[in-house]
C-alpha cells in the first residue's frame, strides 16, 4: 500500500497544469454587410454556385483565413512549441536577426538555435498556455486523495 502511495504521489508531482495550444487564425469574413436586412444575406449565402467546370461550390459560407506571419506569431520571450523541417523543438524566442530566428531550448539557455523563417511551420506554432480543465482535474483528484487518507487514517 505505501509503494502504491508513493506512486500515485510522484506521477501527480510530473502533471503540468501548462499545455502548448496552437492558436488557430481568425478568418475573415468574406459577406457584404447590406443595409436591406439580414435575410437578403442569408439566402444568397445559402445558394450554391455552379462554377465552369461544373462542380457545385458555396462561396459564402467558406470564410477565408487569414495569412499567419511567423514574425509576428514568435515575439521575443515567448515559450511555443515550434516545427522545423520535421522536427519539433520547445524553445524560448531570443531575437529576429532578419529573417532567420534566435531561440535556445527551454531547460539549455546555454544552447543557440537559429531557423530560417521559411523552415519554420507556421501552422503549427504552438504557445504554452495555462490549462483549466487539466488544473480543475489535479485539484479534484488532489481533494479526493486527501479525503481517502483522512478516512484510512480515522477508520
């Protein structure tokens, strides 16, 4: 039973209540705001158009993203999670030095990285965030576990 508290204590002391979260784009809406009333919009939105080649498309419900650019999404100081030909790397932003980026691993600050901007995938810059689903789970679990040793110990 003690092995078993053990266990159940360090694995709690590894959860983080921090994720990394890929922030997705806000897209933009491509509708034409008409003085006529809501309606008009709604229904030509609905309709499908038939393009040259035949195929049917719906051009007003597909908003079109914004482009993501990597500068702006990687100011200095911030801690993401970044793709890079492939590979992924969690590291802090240092600098831009022109297009190529400075960063150094999280737990090395020692350690210099550089990356082009082109090498970097945009769409899969992620920011560690704080989680309150995972942080509400830890507690209820938290409570629990006392409670459990609060009754073990009066029984």
């Amino acid at each position: 039973m003690r092995k078993n508290l053990y266990l159940i204590i360090i694995s709690f002391s590894m959860v983080s209540c921090y994720t990394y979260q890929v922030k997705k784009p806000k897209p933009v809406d491509t509708a034409v705001n008409n003085p006529s009333g809501p309606n008009k919009n709604a229904v030509v939105a609905n309709n499908p158009v038939k393009a040259e080649n035949g195929n049917s498309q719906n051009t007003g419900s597909q908003p079109v993203p914004v482009p993501v650019n990597v500068q702006e999404k990687l100011a200095p100081n911030k801690n993401v999670k970044i793709q890079v030909d492939g590979k992924t790397y969690k590291v802090i932003v240092d600098k831009w030095e022109s297009d190529s980026l400075v960063a150094h691993p999280v737990h090395h600050p020692e350690k210099i990285l550089k990356f082009h901007k082109n090498q970097i995938n945009a769409e899969k810059i992620a920011e560690k965030r704080f989680s309150q689903p995972i942080a509400d789970i830890i507690t209820v679990v938290a409570y629990a576990g006392i409670a459990a040793s609060v009754w073990l110990l009066v029984r």
